[in-house]
C-alpha cells in the first residue's frame, strides 16, 4: 500500500489497507514480491503526479506479475491517463474508493465487478481512446483476473463524485487501532481519524473540489465512538483530519460546528491527546481558539499546541486573484488571537510562489507579511497549473519565471528557518509533553533498534525530540529539553518513565 499527498489520503490508504486484510489479504514485507499494490494518488500538483507515475512504473519493472490497482484524486482526475501506464490493472476514482479492496482481490469472476459499479458510475476497458461502456457487459469481459495478459487494457471504475453525499471509507479502521498495542511492529502511533472529505471553496489554482466533491461529514455518534476504541486500545495522541476540516458538521442534520465536537470529545472521554490538522484562516473561530486557551495547558496539554493555517499568499491582490476567502488583515488578526490563547504553540502555514501574474512587488508584500507574523514552519510550493481550473488559463496568459520562482521559494526558506530556529531555541532548559515515535530503523526492521539509537518523539508543539534512551512507541512522555538537533530538540526523560497500559 503506498499512499501519496495528505494526512487524508493517508487515512484513505489505512482504511484500504484494513479492508485488504478483512478479506485474507496480509502485508507484504520486505522480503516477499507482493501479489497486490495499491497506488493512493494524490494530484494537487503536477509533481504529485509524476511521482505517482513514476512509482507505478518502477513497480512494474520490478515485480511485473503484481496486480496494481490505482486509487485517489489522480485515479479520479484522469482515469484513462492512469490506465494507459504499463502494469496498470485497474483504476478507481475516489468515487469508489471504498471498493478498492474488492476489486483488488477479484477472481476471475467477472461479475464481481459488475456488482461493485452502481448508476454513477463509468466502467470500461481503457485503450488508447477509453471507451466507457455499460457495467452489464463486463460479464463477458477478457482478461479480468490474475492472469491477465501483459498489455491487456486495464479497467477503469470512475464516477461524478460529486453525486456522493456520504463517507466512502471507515475512518479509523480497527486494524489500525490495534497496531497501536504492537510495539515497534506499529509504523504509525499518531494515527489519523478522517472526519470530514471534500470541499466547497472553489479556490482558483485548486483541483481538489473536483477530484473529492462536496464537503461531507462522517457523523458524531461515529466520530465520538472511534475515539473510544482509540483509547480502549491505550493510543496516546489522535489527529483528526479532513480536506476543509473546520467545515465539519455544516451538512449535518442539525447542523453542528467543528469547535462543538472537539469540545464534547473533551468532555466525554478520556482521550490523552488530540491534535487537528488543517483549519482555513475563517474556521478558526473564537470559540475554537477558546478551546486552545483551555485545553493547550498543563504538563501534557489535551489540545496539541499546534495550529496550521493555510496562507497561500500575503499580497491582498493575490489573494484575491487566488478566490481566497479573507484579506491578510483577517489572517494576522487570527494568527495574534491564536498567540494570544498559546504562547508557546507551533503555528504553521501554506505558502503558494508563483502564482500567475505575481509581481516582484506582490511577493515582497507577501514576504514582508510573513516576517511580521508568529509562524514557525511553512509548507512552501511552486503554483502547479492543474487542467480545469481557471489556474491554468491564468498560468497560459501570465507565467511568473521559473528562475524568479527558485528564487522566491529559497528566500522564503532562509526566512523560515531563522523563524523555527528561534522558536526551538527558546524551549532550551524547559520542559515538553511528547509522543514516542517508531525510529526509522524500525520501520524497516524492528530488530534494528539498539540502546544507543535513542527514541524520536513529536512534542505537543510540534517539534522532533530525540530522546536520550530505548523506549517504545506510544509512550506520552515528559521531556527536560538538553539542547538543539539540525530540525529539532535533544532531551532527556523528566521524572519517572510511564508504564506501557
């Protein structure tokens, strides 16, 4: 299972991944050519793509008898591009992404498809020129099995996502939560719990409406209940996630608020740590922020005291031009309200360089506004002209250089760097709250770890510790912080290390 692009897409793939294994289907590890691979795509820029064109035809060559099955916003946003790759057995959209496991593991029998495709959606064996044909007549369809003939076409399982009111996938998929408890066989002890998909924004340089529809909620009573099993498992920090996250709850019946639901998980459980990701500018509303101010304190703050808040530019004109929903006034007037509430919080943003028509003057007002505000760490990325948004024409009429565009990013780069330096020097001979991660080494072999490697482990303020000392994962530890690593902190144990529940 190899997942590209956001903590989402990330969710996505771990729901996959339980549903292969619900019906026989086990992990592949290193040593063994695996039978399945599924490719989650992301396409949020062209660079998403390649990348994700590239791992396919990498494992082809390598292992040509593997079935692979492509899912995600590429497998939506181009069906028949993805389905022209060598190896490609068959590809499915987001629209049926909940059926990716079913179809991975088809037999021979044709119908099984056939079965899975419902009135929205378009099925087809993809040629040069796909021709979409009605889902009845895969029965009789060739090649549809594991013996597929190298060169046959692949199948395509597509549909208008946005005729999807609900969730395709379960959220935090028991599998998942029961890797927690597996030591160092578990690669993931900050999970991820999707609770929103899809977007209403039509920002004009962003593909994603297209590719992940409406925004749609997964219901409290199922979100309130996946914590649960998180804790009962004995996890330690929980993210939610979603694509327009403080959207949740607007197309519930009654309508709730984001801010509502954190505030009865809060309430209601016993959940040691929950970190949000992504909230746009306009969520993060006062009684969010309320929130922070509450539960970001104490000697293992409940609210991780991590904010990010996508900026994507600082010239008002750019903004504009981008459809963006606020001014740089209203941002810097959340960002001084989220200081306020957290001193001590990490703040982070999207930076967009390039955009079209963006003038030297444009990115210094764009620079000058990010110096002036309490950022920590920045996610900074080329404009990507992505086909059907009005982006694209924009970028055929008004292309910023690429010269021009390196140069933005690396002054952007130096300036952020100085900015997360200062914010980690300042936690020197302080105390933190922290998670104990899996190493690297781990990852790729759990009987690589020795005594002298230490334990990596993410602050509740979004920092890498390193640790002094072997300790497992899933551990909330505190932290005497000793001093800086190149992108973080060192630190020693402070106090008496918590036993394993």
């Amino acid at each position: 299972m190899e997942n590209f692009g956001c903590r989402a897409s990330q969710a996505d793939g771990d729901a996959i991944s339980a549903g292969l294994e619900a019906l026989g289907a086990r992990p592949a590890d290193a040593s063994i050519a695996p039978d399945v691979v599924v490719v989650n795509t992301c396409s949020v820029t062209a660079e998403a793509d390649r990348d994700a064109r590239a791992y396919i035809r990498r494992i082809q060559r390598g292992n040509p008898h593997a079935r692979i099955v492509v899912t995600g916003c590429y497998a939506q946003r181009a069906p028949d591009e993805v389905a022209a790759l060598p190896g490609v057995f068959a590809v499915v959209g987001n629209s049926h992404k909940n059926q990716v496991a079913s179809i991975a593991l088809a037999s021979r029998r044709e119908e099984n498809l056939a079965t899975l495709a419902n009135g929205n959606s378009r099925v087809a064996m993809a040629t040069s020129s796909p021709h979409f044909v009605p889902v009845s007549s895969l029965a009789t369809a060739p090649n549809f099995g594991p013996e597929r003939l190298p060169g046959a076409p692949a199948y395509v399982l597509a549909g208008d996502i946005f005729a999807h009111s609900d969730f395709q996938l379960p959220s935090l998929p028991s599998s998942a939560i029961e890797r927690l408890t597996e030591s160092a066989a578990s690669h993931r002890t900050r999970p991820t719990l999707k609770i929103q998909d899809g977007c209403g924004n039509r920002c004009t340089f962003c593909i994603i409406p297209s590719t992940r529809g409406n925004s749609r909620s997964l219901p409290k009573p199922q979100v309130l209940d996946s914590v649960e099993r998180f804790i009962a498992a004995g996890g330690q920090e929980l993210v939610l996630s979603g694509i327009n996250l403080g959207r949740w709850g607007r197309d519930l019946a009654p309508q709730l608020r984001f801010e509502d639901l954190l505030a009865e998980i809060f309430e209601t459980t016993a959940l040691p740590r929950l970190r949000i990701s992504s909230v746009e500018p306009m969520d993060w509303s006062d009684g969010l922020i309320a929130l922070l101010r509450h539960y970001g304190t104490g000697r293992h703050p409940r609210l991780a005291r991590h904010v990010h808040m996508p900026l994507q530019s600082g010239s008002d004109r750019v903004l504009r031009h981008m459809h963006r929903r606020y001014r740089p006034w209203h941002y810097a007037d959340r960002l001084a309200k989220v200081r306020a509430a957290c001193a001590d919080a990490a703040i982070g943003a999207d930076v967009m360089v390039g955009f079209p028509d963006e003038t030297d003057e444009e990115f210094r007002e764009s620079y000058d506004f990010i110096a002036a505000q309490p950022l920590t760490y920045l996610h900074i990325f080329p404009f990507s002209p992505r086909p059907g948004t009005p982006g694209w024409e924009l970028h055929r009429l008004h292309p910023v250089p690429a010269a021009a565009v390196r140069e933005r990013m690396t002054a952007l780069s130096d300036l952020i760097q100085q900015k997360n330096l200062a914010f980690r020097s300042a936690f020197i001979g302080k105390q933190l709250s922290a998670v104990t991660l899996v190493s690297p080494q781990e990852k790729s072999s759990p009987a690589a770890r020795t005594p002298a490697m230490g334990t990596p482990a993410m602050s509740d303020n979004f920092i890498s510790v390193d640790i002094a000392g072997n300790l497992p994962p899933n551990l909330l530890v505190s932290l005497q912080i000793t001093g800086l690593t190149p992108h973080g902190l060192s630190a020693a144990i402070r106090g008496e290390i918590p036993s394993i529940a």
